[in-house]
C-alpha cells in the first residue's frame, strides 16, 4: 500500500464504500476495532456514536457498498486487536407481525426491562459497577420490538403500577423514544440511542432521598433544589459506566428548556441538542399521564394540550407537533368512552385520527367486564367514540384485567 493512499478525514466525512485503515482519534472508553470496510450508513453511525471523531482511510481500497445484507464491517486481523473491542452486529430489518403475536414478547420484554432497571437502580444506590452492555442490549431489543409492531409496547405503558413509578416512568421514556425516532425515520444507531437515552435519564434520582423523591404533592423550593441534582448524579454515574459522550448529553439535556429557565445548565435554544429535545417532550408527556401514589394520572389528551401550552417557550413546537402526530388523538393503551356506553382501549391506529380501532372490554350500563371484542370504529358508523376515560373515574381494575382477560 503506498503512503499517500492514506487520507485523514473527520468522521462527518465518512460515507459508505470507504476503508478504515485506522482511528486516529474517539473520545469515551469503548476502543473500537481500527480496520475495516464501511459497508453502511448503520457504520458510519455507529463509529460517531462510539465518539470517533478522526481517523484514516485508504483511498485505494475504496469500493462500491453493496445492499444491507454484508455485514457491516469485514475484519481484518490487525495487531492493535483487543479483548475490549467491539463489532457491531449486522441487524436484519425486524419483520412486521400483529399487534397480538408481539403482545406477548413485548409483555416479557417490559417486565425484563423493569428487572433491569431495577438491578441497576440498585447498584448506583450502592456504589457497585454495573455494566453497561445489559441495559444497551435491552434497549436494542425494545428498539426490535417497536419494529415488529409499535403498538404492543406502547400499550403497555399505559399499564402502571402507583408504587414502581421510577422503574416504570425510566422503561416508558424509553419505549415512547424509540416510537418517536422511528416516526421520525431516524437511523437504528439514533433510535437505539435514543432508547438508551430514555432507559437511563433519570438514574441519578436514586441517590436523592426517599423523603423528597417519594413526597406527596408539590416540592418547596429547597426541596426542588435538592431533586434537581438529579440530572449532576446521573451524568456522573453514566460517565462512570463508560457511557458514550453524546448519549450522556441528551440525559444531561432532559430538563433544560429552549428559553434558557430549565437546568441544570439553563442552555437555551440550538445549545440543547435535537435527542435531548425529544427526551425533554416524552419525559414530560409519561410524567404527566403517570399514575402516582398521591394521583391518577391524566388522560393521554390533556398531556398532550400541555405539551402544546409548552411551546414555544419552553419545548420545541416542531417536535411536539410530530409527538401528537406520532402518538394520534387517542394513542395505543388510552381508554375511551363509546356512545354505546361501553368501555374500550386503543389498540391500533387507522386513517381516521379520531376512529382507531379498540378491545371494547367493559359495559358502563351492567357494570361489569364483557368478554374482549376488537372493533374497528373506522369501519362502522354504529358507534364512535364519546370521550377520552380513565379507569379510576369508574373504579375498575384495569390492571388486571388486562393481565388476565388481553394480555394472553
Ligand atoms: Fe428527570
């Protein structure tokens, strides 16, 4: 290989069809391997996400990127080779199934994603190392699931337990995120990152004491100060864990607001970056529909009005218009009311926003459960939708019905 085959460029310049001969310069603690073809896109993403910024190509090894079926990156053995590399995986595109045949792994997936959040919970509280490789790979397969059929985690976010709300709010982020990226058409490497993001942004609030964290109603002032520590305890954990720079960005963003009043920083506009944006809207949104100890939480509508009262002060109008637009009028998992007096949940968006198709589950004239029927109300003008409802306002158990009656 002559010398001048050699070329130095930043990692904005890399594209698809080029060879790495090797990186020059990444910040973060994960090494990469330093050699190889960039067979995609997927590559170029996932080098910036590592925090390459430099490196070398070979210009005379430069060749014609096929489709996405070669792997993403063809070894070569190289002597710089370590046992802390990393490969990134060619990933198939997810195939499309029915929002019933993925129900089930989603329902297994989000109680794996309570169980690891918790573990890791648990370790920060503790001051014990906890790898990053078990939330990253979660986060990939919740991007999977989004992929195979939205509808089926973004359901289960609506199920809640009052007393799990930090293990719940941090999954729901995460799931909500991802649902959003893809409705963006953004990248794997983005939506993965983006469900990460989510999955980790408000780890910091477990070294915040029970006695704020878990208060009934609004902090007092000092006791806002103390909660806001939060987003400074959780950017220096995920340093601590090696987590990539970008990524802890979006996390530190998620309070910030575009007038320059959010913190921890008070950046302003353009100073916050576009994930931490959208981390701020869906934090925002799961925070407001919670339901809490001391509250239910609010119909999916009224969240979504207040993300709009939000803007464009605080959250950006852009994003939170494309959040509506993403979630629909009555998102996936919201009860509603029918004029057949009869109870429903959303399970599937259609063309008309304000018909999507429901499980009509509970009759408000007998007071008592019905056996699941899904009803297409784009399909039938027998029927409509009455208003938006919540469980609480008809003190029925939700929960579990959902457990025993759909989720099977
Ligand atoms: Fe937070």
């Amino acid at each position: 290989m002559s010398e001048n085959a050699l070329k130095s460029i930043k990692i904005t310049e890399l594209k698809p069809g080029m060879y790495v001969h090797q990186i020059e310069e990444q910040s973060g603690k994960v090494q990469i391997k330093s050699k190889g073809r960039v067979t995609s896109q997927a590559i170029v993403d996932s080098l910036r996400k590592r925090g390459v910024k430099i490196l070398t190509v070979d210009v005379s090894k430069q060749f014609e990127p096929e489709g996405q079926s070669l792997p993403d990156i063809v070894d070569e053995p190289s002597a710089s080779a370590s046992s802390t590399e990393q490969q990134v995986d060619h990933k198939p595109a997810e195939e499309k199934i029915s929002f019933s045949k993925e129900l089930l792994r989603a329902e297994r997936l989000h109680k794996r994603g309570k169980g690891i959040q918790k573990q890791l919970l648990n370790a920060v509280k503790k001051g014990l190392p906890f790898e990053d490789k078990i939330p990253r790979e979660f986060s990939q397969n919740l991007v999977a699931s989004i992929d195979r059929n939205p509808d089926a985690l973004v359901c289960l976010t609506k199920i809640r337990e009052k007393d799990d709300y930090l293990l719940e709010h941090s999954l729901n982020v995460a799931i909500l995120l991802a649902h959003f990226g893809r409705f963006l058409e953004m990248s794997d490497a983005e939506v993965e990152d983006l469900a990460y993001s989510g999955f980790l942004h408000d780890i910091g609030k477990i070294r915040i004491p029970d006695s704020i964290l878990h208060k009934p109603g609004r902090l007092d002032d000092m006791e806002m100060n103390v909660m806001k520590d939060h987003v400074y305890y959780g950017v220096r954990v995920l340093e601590d864990m090696g987590i990539a720079p970008h990524l802890v960005r979006t996390v530190s963003e998620h309070h910030e607001r575009l007038d320059g009043y959010g913190y921890p920083a008070g950046s302003r506009g353009d100073e916050i970056s576009r994930a931490g944006r959208m981390l701020a809207v869906v934090d925002m949104y799961d925070a407001l529909t919670a339901d809490r100890c001391y509250k239910d939480g609010m119909p999916s509508q009224k969240a979504l009005q207040i993300l709009l009262a939000e803007t464009p002060d605080k959250l950006d109008a852009e994003l939170v218009q494309l959040f509506i637009k993403c979630m629909g009028i009555y998102p996936v998992g919201s009860l509603v009311k029918l004029s057949n007096e009869r109870l429903a949940m959303v399970v599937e968006q259609t063309a008309s926003a304000v018909a999507p198709k429901v499980k009509v589950f509970y009759s408000l004239r007998g007071n008592h459960f019905l056996e699941p029927k899904d009803v297409d109300l784009s399909s039938t003008t027998t029927v409509k939708i009455d208003k938006p409802a919540l469980a609480s306002e008809y003190n029925i158990n939700f929960n579990g019905f959902f457990d025993k009656s759909i989720a099977i």
